[in-house]
C-alpha cells in the first residue's frame, strides 16, 4: 500500500497570530517611545531679558505670561519694565547683552543692527479716549482738544506725534502732553484732559475698566481707510457690538478703529 505523505503543519512562528502578536508589540511601543517623548523644546538654561513696557499694560502682561511657561521647563525670562516700545528699542540697541530682546509696536523707528525676530499674532488697537469721545466721528471732531499722549519714550507718544504731524493736526489747534498712565487716566476723570491715546490690546484691563467701570468712550473715526493709506502701519478693524458689555450693550453697535502689530 502506498504510504501517504503527512500533512505540512506550519510552526508558531509561521503562523499569522504570529503577525499579529508581532505587529501589535511594536505598535504598543512606539506609542509609548511618542508618548514620553516631549517634543516642545526644551528651555533648560534659557536666560534672556526683555524689554516689555509699563508695568500693568499689555506688553508687561505678556512678558510675565512668557516668564512663567519658561519657568516651568526651567529656563528665564526677566521682564525689564519700561515706559514704552521707543525706551525698549532704545535700551535694546544700547546693550551689550546677546540674550536680550524687546517688544515694540509696529511703526517705530528700528536702531541700527537690529532685527525683527517674530510678530505677535494679535494686534492691538489704537484708543482715543474720553468722557465724551463716543461722538467725534471724524478728524475736526478733535479741534482744541487737550491730548494726552502717554509717558515720552513710549509707542503711544511716537504714534501720537507721527499722526498728529501727518495729519497736519496744528491746524486744529490741539495740544498734545506727557504723562504717566496713572496720572493720564486721572485726568480724564476730573477734565484735565479731553482725551487720552492710548495702544492696547482690546481685552486689556485697564481698557476693559476705563469703558465699563469709569464710563469713558472711544473715539471712532470715519475716515480710518484714509488714516491707514497715510500711514501704511495702520490698519482698520472694528469692535462688536456689545464687546466690552454684552447686557448694557457697550458699545451699542460696531465701531470702526485703528489696529497695528507688535
């Protein structure tokens, strides 16, 4: 009788589980590789400076903001307080310290030898504000106004003065003066001044108490386009309706404003 070959019985190994065993393993552990692996990097021995701006406007908020994320990956940033973007540019061009940088709004004038490193992805907006602002819609709304500009050395006070020369503002007689932040927004409150620029980012705190809590008002200019034509650093945007109070409606509809970059 002729003997019948024996049927092939594959091994473990030449088995598909085994393919699935096998593949299943080195999935599992390359999640575990990505999982531990931290791909921000690292800050440790990070130690810069930064030039930022006056203590509790946006640029200082910003700068702590950054020290503290560097903080926790154990690098440092010390934020440097200022009275504005020119004292930061011009502090900055001054220094002998590689690790140092400096926040300035778009518009200024940059010192020799340095360079643009990033923008911020918001921009910030620029503010007339007063008691009565609210109804100046054009620029002859500002006749005889008494202007306050910020402390000399800021952004605020070069925006000032750049668009009041541009705009050949002298023909409306109006003056315009430094002052602290503190002492700026006091005399708005007791009419030592008709209105105050001041360039924050709309979610700032000290505009969000300003418009809501002291019932100040912004400006809104009709003529935003033409202002940003004259001055290519410019751009128009708008706040909502509602924005800073969303039950008293304030403000009570869309209002046109000037934006520039940091």
């Amino acid at each position: 009788m002729e003997k019948l070959p024996l049927a092939y019985r594959p091994s473990f190994f030449d088995r598909p589980v085994f393919a699935v065993v096998v593949s299943t393993t080195l999935l599992c552990t390359l999640l575990l590789i990505l999982y531990f692996i931290d791909f921000v990097p690292g800050l440790t021995g990070l130690n810069v400076r930064m030039y930022s701006g006056m203590q509790g406007g946006g640029y200082s908020a910003t700068v702590d903001k950054l020290a503290h994320i560097a903080a926790k990956k154990k690098g440092k940033i010390t934020n440097f307080p200022t009275q504005g973007s020119l004292e930061n540019l011009k502090l900055l061009a001054e220094s002998s310290d590689t690790n140092a940088f400096a926040l300035a709004q778009n518009g200024l004038p940059i010192p020799e030898g340095l360079e643009l490193v990033t923008r911020f992805s918001k921009s910030e907006t620029v503010f007339f504000l007063g008691r009565n602002a609210g109804a100046i819609k054009t620029l002859a709304g500002l006749r005889g106004k008494r202007i306050g500009i910020g402390p000399e050395g800021s952004g605020a006070a070069h925006f000032a003065r750049r668009f009041y020369d541009t705009m050949h503002m002298d023909t409306l007689r109006v003056t315009l003066s430094n002052h602290s932040l503190e002492e700026q927004m006091r005399l708005l409150q007791n009419g030592g001044l008709d209105l105050a620029i001041l360039i924050f980012s709309e979610n700032a705190e000290i505009i969000e108490h300003a418009i809501v809590r002291d019932g100040l008002q912004f400006a809104t200019f009709r003529q935003g386009d033409s202002f940003a034509k004259k001055l290519p650093f410019l751009r128009t945007s708008s706040i909502r309706e509602g924005y800073f109070d969303p039950i008293r409606n304030i403000p009570d509809s869309d209002k046109p404003v000037l934006k520039l970059d940091t």
